[in-house]
C-alpha cells in the first residue's frame, strides 16, 4: 500500500477552533526546558498541530537517550486556555481518597481545575504505557511532565502522519484500514482500554499502518458505568467514516459482539492465541 500523504501545513487546527497561530520559539519553556536538561530532545522542529487542550511540536530526540531521533512533545495548553470538556463520563467509577480533592472537582473551582488538568495528563501516560506494553499501535511514550507527554514520532522530517480523516483510500486499501482500527479496538479492550473518542480525527495512517492517539479520555470498562455506550460509539464513528470508501459494515453487531466476548473473558486477539505479532 502505498505511504499516505497529505498537503503539509504549518498549524493544523482543530475544525471551529479560533486559536492564534504559535512560534516553534513559543513552546511551554518549563517542559521544554526539563526535557533539554534531561538529554531527551535537543531542539524543537516545528508545530505539528493545535488542538482545544494541547498542541504537538516535532522535536529532534537524542537517540541515546530515547532511541529516537524525532520525538513528538504533546504540551497541553495553560489551564485558562485548555477547553475541557464535561469529563464526568469518563470519571465514572474512579475513586479519589482525599475529600477536598473530590469535592474541587465536583464544584470545578480553580483548584478543581487544577486537578483535573493534572488528571488528564496522567491519564494519558498511563493508558499510553499500557497500551504500547501490550503491542497496540499507539506512539511509545518516552517521558511526562505535570503538563506534557515526550513520545514516538508518526511521520519524518519532512511530514506528520496526516489524520485518517484527511485521507482518500480507494476500495481495497479502505477495507484493509477498517480491519486495522477494528483490531485495534478489539486489542484495546483486550486490556481493558476502551478510547471513548474514537474518530477519524484520533487515527494516523503512515506507510499503510495506523496510531491510535488521543487518549486522555479512555476509560476502564471493568469500573465505568458508561463503558457500552462509549464502546458502541467508537464502533458507530468508525464504520460511519469507513462507509464512504463502501465498506459496508454492521455498527451494533460489531460492538456487540465485542462486548459480549470482552464480558465473557472470550475476547482473545488470533494473534496472541498463536503467538505471531502484528
């Protein structure tokens, strides 16, 4: 298949999001800072996109250090710039000990936010490291910080891996793309991971083979209540994307199906019953 490819830009945006343009210069010093000291990057490249709570920046990675020699660092904006959503779907059946805690991120006040932003960093990390232990396509995260991730790069020098929803497959690559994201969600839940946001905005395809990123979100369906319904609509967004390159597909049979093998411990991937690794 060949290596998707899409019209590079200098910020790429997120749809209806009004945000002034950054310099590569603009880089939240402090993180930027502590990964230069740290030998992990030696300098920042340029922006690869902005988004409502974070932006990505293409950094030169010191290969000793991290095995790499481009890094993307994911700094999530300012707390007074970062657009958070109603995350109480998300939260469900999470158990913070500490009441004060618990209740700032009920009343959402400042400390609240705090809180939560610090929360949904964490989040990520963690979901990050489970997920690239197990082998899912997801980039390999390298190093945090209160307020951001340093992790694999998806793309080279000259370009970012454009986001699926940027691409036009025909027929044949189309299916092949469909079973790729299938298997990933399929593999997720395997380990106890449901994305929660899935879309063709959170997929990147690089030499025929998608990244799942985007996963501050992701929730735990052993804990949270909301778990089907998040799991359905994963699924739903998906064939919706992939049904205008005619694959034909069955939204609810298939998350159906994931659930009821995930609820009955059924939900072995082939490859890891045989041993061979995607």
């Amino acid at each position: 298949m060949a290596r998707a490819r899409a019209q590079q830009t200098p910020i790429e945006r997120t749809p209806g999001l009004d945000i002034e343009q950054h310099d590569d210069d603009e880089v939240g010093g402090t993180s930027l800072d502590h990964f230069l000291a740290e030998g992990l990057i030696t300098d920042v490249v340029r922006i690869v996109k902005t988004g409502k709570e974070a932006s990505v920046h293409l950094c030169r990675g010191n290969r000793s250090t991290t095995g790499e020699d481009l890094v993307a660092l994911k700094l999530y904006h300012p707390l007074d710039r970062r657009d958070f959503r109603d995350e109480s779907i998300y939260r469900d059946g999470e158990w913070i000990e500490e009441r004060r805690i618990r209740a700032a991120l009920e009343k959402k006040t400042r400390f609240g936010r705090q809180v939560q932003g610090g929360l949904w960093v964490s989040r990520e990390w963690e979901t990050l490291r489970a997920l690239s232990e197990a082998g899912l396509p997801v980039p390999r995260p390298i190093a945090r910080t209160d307020d951001a991730i340093l992790m694999g790069y998806v793309g080279d020098l000259e370009l970012a891996a454009p986001q699926l929803r940027s691409v036009r497959p025909d027929a044949i690559e189309a299916q092949d793309l469909f079973d790729q994201v299938l298997r990933a969600i399929e593999r997720m839940l395997y380990v106890n991971v449901i994305h929660g946001d899935l879309s063709a905005y959170n997929l990147l395809l690089w030499d025929g083979r998608v990244t799942v990123i985007d996963l501050p979100q992701a929730i735990d369906p052993r804990k949270n209540r909301h778990a089907h319904a998040l799991l359905e609509r994963d699924v739903s967004r998906i064939c919706e994307h992939f049904e205008r390159f005619g694959v034909r597909s069955e939204p609810d049979r298939l998350a159906a199906d994931l659930w009821t093998a995930w609820e009955f411990a059924d939900l072995v991937p082939d490859e890891l019953r045989t041993g061979i690794e995607i």
